[in-house]
C-alpha cells in the first residue's frame, strides 16, 4: 500500500513516503508535490520506507525540483542513497555525474553523490 505522511516543520513540509511510487500513483504524488511547493519554502522528500518505484515518479520529482527552483524554494531527498531510488534512476539512466540546470545551489536531485556541480 502506498501512503505519504506530510509533516509540517517550521518553515519545511516533510513528504514521508512508503509503498510502491507507479504510475498508478502519480496523479496523487503529484498533487502531494504541488500542494506542497504553494504552502512551503522548503520540501524534504523521504524515501527510505519506499520499495518500488517506475519512471513516472521520478519525472514528477523532476519537475517538482524544476518548479521550486522557478519559486525559489527548495525540494530535496533526506535519503538520496535510497537503494531503490538510486537503482531505477539509475536503470533509466538519469544519475548525473553534474547538475541539469542553475539551481541556486540546492543540486540536481539525480546527481550522484561526491560527483561536483
């Protein structure tokens, strides 16, 4: 079953997500995303209780990424190592070794770690 927990902190929202992120998924995440970048300056994405997700999950997370930096605010994963996150960014081929776009500093979410922007 996929579920997402909002936790409201400070300035921040924390999307806790779990289950499998398909498609099926996707209209819900996205709105979880978009509400989410009208009410916060800030959005932490935690992954680490997910166990599957395709394709259509990470391209909303991408254009999440793209909209906060258009709103100057930022969205980032607390767990970016998440091994199923990492392992399908990674059989789609959209780990990065730099950064897709100026980003005032806050980093492409699919660079992976030590790799310089």
């Amino acid at each position: 079953m996929t579920d997402c927990r909002v936790e409201a902190k400070g300035n921040a929202t924390i999307l806790h997500l779990s289950g499998e992120l398909m498609i099926d998924y996707a209209t819900r995440l996205r709105s979880i995303l978009s509400d989410s970048l009208q009410e916060a300056d800030r959005i932490e994405i935690d992954v680490s209780s997910v166990t599957g997700i395709d394709v259509s999950c990470l391209q909303l997370f991408c254009a999440a990424h793209k909209t906060s930096v258009a709103m100057n605010r930022s969205l980032r994963f607390l767990d970016v190592r998440s091994a199923v996150l990492i392992q399908t960014a990674r059989h789609a081929g959209w780990l990065r070794s730099a950064g897709c776009m100026p980003d005032k500093g806050t980093g492409c979410l699919w660079q992976e770690e030590g790799s310089d922007e």
